[in-house]
C-alpha cells in the first residue's frame, strides 16, 4: 500500500479505499431527526466602511421593514447569535424600471472581523471554496432569494455590485432557518458561582448545539464532517448534557462500517454525499481515538447491540496499533499522527498516552465480552506503562520527555500526566513541575489541549488550577466576543489560522465545548 504525507498535514491513503462493511453501515444509516427555528435578524447596518473599528462603532438599527440600498452600499444583519442553517431574503426594486439585472454578493461570517476581509487576497492550502461568499445574479425584481447552501454565521453582508444608477435594490423579509438534532432541548446549567464559568459553560452549549447536526460535525463553517477525536470529545461533552446517544451511536457505526485491509480505520467520515463515505485519510493517533470513544459510549448508554457488533472492530483496529509497535513499546517516529494544530513539538509522548488510555479501553471492551484474551492485553499495558517510565520519565527533573532528541515539552507533560503511569507521588511531583515550570496559554492553541490541561489539574486536585485554565483561555475567547468556541485560538494573536486567513477558521467547532464535561465531571 502507497501512503503519502504532505506539507499539509494529511496522511493521504492512496491506493487502497476504506472498504464499507454492509451490516454496519446499514445499523449507520438511520436519519436523525433536525429540528428547525426561523430566525428573523435583530439590528441591521447600512455601510459602505467594512473596518472593524468602524463596524463596532457604527449605530445598529433595529430591522422593522424593508431597507433600501445605494450605490457602495452594504446591509449587515445580526442574527444575535451564531446559527448554522439556510437564509432567505425577498428583493425588490425602487426608482426606475429594472434597466439590468442585480448582481449580489453575500458574506456570511460568524465573527464581525470577517466582514472585512478581501477574499480574492486569501492564501491557503485548503480549499478556498469552503469561504462563505456567495455572488449570483437576479434577474427580474421583484423575487425571493433562496441560498442552497447551508451557512453557519451570526452576520449576513449582501451588497450589490456595478449596481445601475437608475433603481435601487430594496430588501425586506430576511429570515435564517436555523437546524441543529437538539435545538430546543434544554441543558441545566451549571451554578453560577463564579459567574464567568457559568457564561463559558452556556457558550460551550451552544457551539455543541450547533454542531449537533446529522452527525457530529467538527466545524459548522467549514468541513461540516465527522473527525474522530472531535467526535470522542464532543460525546462526552453530550453524555452529560444533551444526552442524544442516537447521534453517539450513529458516528460510531459509521467508523465502525469502514476499514481497510490491515484493520486501518479512516480519520473522518464525509456525510455531503448521498451516504456516507470514508474519506481517504489515516492518522494513528485517531485510530486509537475509536477504542476509547466506544469504551465511553457504552459505559455511558449500556448498548449491548453496539458493543456486540463494533468490539471485532476496536479489536481489529488495536491488532494492527500493535502489529506497528517495535520490541521497546515505545512509539517511534511516525509521520501520520496528528494531535492538534501545536506543531512545533515533538509529538510522541502525547501518541504513546493515547495509545495507553486506548488499550486501557481495549481492556474495559474485552472484560465487557468475556474475551479470553483481556488477560493478555493487560500484559501488553503493563509492558506499555514500564516502558514509558523507563524511557520517557526523566525522574531527576520531574518531566516527560519525546522523541529521540529527548524534547520537553507541553503537550507530552499533559498527555502522560492524564495516563497516570507514575506513583502517586511522582504524579504529584508532575503536576508541580508542569504547573510551575511551563506556560501555557502562549504555547498551546487548540482548545483541544487547552482542555486537557485542565483535566490534568482536575484529576489530580488541583481543582483552583484547572478553573483558572477555563478561566483564562476560554474567558480570553469571551472577551474576544465569542458568542461560540473556536478551533484555534491564540491569546496573544486572536486572528491566528493554521489556514493562512480567518475567513477559514471555525468559530464554532466541536471540541472547544469540552469545558462543559469537565465543569459538570469534575466540580
């Protein structure tokens, strides 16, 4: 089999598919339900100046009829919130007869920073169609608009281009169908004491809401597919919240239905087809992410059907991790794994703790099912665990190192700290050494990781430190105007994008809602 790995971060399978096992991917075709609010926009703006400074100085109006448009003008709507759904507006004309057709362009943005970026200036090496620009032409006024596509936004900018002199466009009648598989279904919230995470606990609500959709999508902007990591944390997120286990299950079937020869599961699900197919990329790191997620689910829901049909597929996946270990049992340089945006650090002691909480699982899943070999996947953690202290603790100075050049860094510290394979005592020791010796709001820009950071001060009683971590990243968000989390986030760059432009970042994306689990989990 040819496997490439490209500048761009994927681990791109290219002669072999992901082959659909037809029982399972039957169990995963079942719809879920969406259920849909008309949302009609709260303030409007007319403007021909797009600067931030000049849009949050500007005086919003409240929408009460139609608004006339003239030449280089813009009308801004404010929905309130950020949605994910369809927009429809009704056009008409003033002044003279309709001597040529109207040419609209329309921005759909989750951000008000948005607005005024130059799309035709963006330098990416993802597909710049995932930009929400939309230009098309209407020919006869007057008419109701209807964009097709679905958009996930808080603000909608139409303006119409080379417009005649002799006619203005009028808009009226704007609405956004928002859809979500848990629109209206309630969550209690958290207590309000501090205030600031009871705010944080009700934005990660919402971003989950919104990405609640057919399956879990990752961003609501922009892939609007399933990841597997993304998946894991958004369930969990929702075992404790909303509690749609139907959607849990769906996902799981879904990775569950697709493999390829060697036990290789796909990193993600593309669900814009007609049935779901299994997109052509693997990452190790998300294939353990399967055991766990499944090992959660059912210790979450008790299904037995579930865990009778994907079990061969979790085991499966783990025989080919294991068939890919080397005598040491320690992971080695491997260029297909991903854990998130950080990447400038050496990645192999955050992988070698997944894979420990992976078998973990396998373990969990086998003594579920009476496995005759639980007894030798507990061998083979033990044998994990003595190895990753032998190789990668650094007992003199209380850290974790990675890779072959002995690299410390964060992201090594929090996943092996989370694996728990020191004594107490050294565990202790640690969680000093990592809560004292590094920082880490600079040095870590995914909510992901941020997230497990806190769960590290949280599990080991450090309860003032995981607060404080929610407090300072995901507050530093709020301050930003986040009315849903981020993908990225830097602290000390709000625009940062490991895409080359804010127009592709996700402002409502999955795993930036796990501060809920934990609030709920651990406090």
């Amino acid at each position: 089999m040819t496997v490439t790995f490209n500048d761009n971060q994927f681990y791109q399978i290219t002669d072999q598919s992901f082959t659909a096992n037809p029982k399972l991917l039957t169990k995963a075709n079942f719809s879920i339900p969406l259920t849909t609010r008309t949302i009609a926009p709260r303030h409007y703006l007319v403007t021909s100046k797009l600067t931030y400074a000049a849009l949050v100085a500007a005086r919003w109006q409240p929408v009460t009829g139609p608004i006339k448009l003239n030449k280089n003008e813009r009308l801004i709507l404010d929905l309130g919130a950020v949605y994910v759904g369809h927009f429809q507006i009704a056009l008409d004309v003033a002044g003279s007869p309709m001597d040529a057709p109207l040419l609209m362009r329309t921005r759909f943005a989750e951000r008000l920073q948005e607005l005024g970026v130059d799309a035709s200036q963006v330098e990416s090496w993802l597909p710049l169609s995932w930009i929400q620009d939309d230009t098309r032409h209407v020919e006869v006024l007057p008419a109701n608009v209807e964009f097709e596509r679905r958009y996930s936004c808080r603000y909608i900018m139409l303006e119409p281009v080379g417009q005649s002199l002799k006619w203005q466009p009028v808009l009226a009648d704007a609405e956004f169908r928002a859809a979500s598989a848990v629109l209206k279904e309630a969550v209690r919230p958290i207590s309000s004491d501090p205030p600031m995470l009871a705010e944080i606990d009700q934005i990660c609500l919402a971003t989950l809401r919104n990405t609640m959709q057919s399956v879990f999508e990752d961003g609501t902007k922009r892939d609007q597919r399933l990841w597997l990591l993304d998946f894991r944390m958004q369930a969990k997120v929702n075992y404790v919240t909303f509690k749609h286990n139907a959607l849990a299950r769906r996902c799981l079937y879904l990775f569950g239905a697709f493999s390829d020869s060697e036990g290789r599961l796909p990193a993600d699900i593309l669900k814009q087809m007609k049935a779901p197919i299994a997109d052509d990329l693997f990452w190790f790191d998300y294939q353990l992410q399967f055991v766990m997620a499944l090992a959660e689910y059912v210790a979450a829901t008790n299904d037995q059907m579930a865990l009778t049909d994907l079990y061969p597929v979790a085991k499966r996946a783990m025989a080919f991790v294991r068939s890919q270990m080397p005598a040491s049992q320690i992971i080695g340089p491997r260029s297909d794994i991903f854990v998130d945006w950080s990447t400038d650090c050496d990645k192999q002691a955050a992988v070698q703790e997944i894979l420990i909480q992976a078998v973990t699982s396998l373990i969990q899943l086998a003594t579920w099912v009476a496995d005759i070999e639980v007894t030798e996947f507990k061998s083979w953690l033990a044998q994990l665990k003595q190895a990753t202290v032998s190789t990668l603790y650094d007992q003199q100075r209380a850290l974790f190192v990675s890779g072959p050049k002995k690299e410390v860094n964060l992201s090594g510290q929090i996943h092996l700290l989370l694996a728990r394979v020191l004594s107490d005592s050294e565990q202790k020791r640690a969680v000093n050494t990592l809560m004292t010796k590094f920082t880490t709001q600079a040095t870590v820009v995914t909510p992901s990781t941020q997230a497990l950071l806190a769960e590290v001060y949280f599990q080991n009683d450090c309860t003032d430190a995981g607060i404080a971590v929610i407090n300072n990243y995901w507050g530093a968000m709020v301050e930003q105007g986040a009315e849903t989390f981020w993908e990225v986030f830097d602290v000390n760059d709000a625009d940062y994008s490991p895409y080359g432009s804010t127009l592709l970042n996700s402002y409502c994306f999955g795993w930036s809602s796990y501060p809920s689990y934990l609030l709920r989990t651990y406090l």
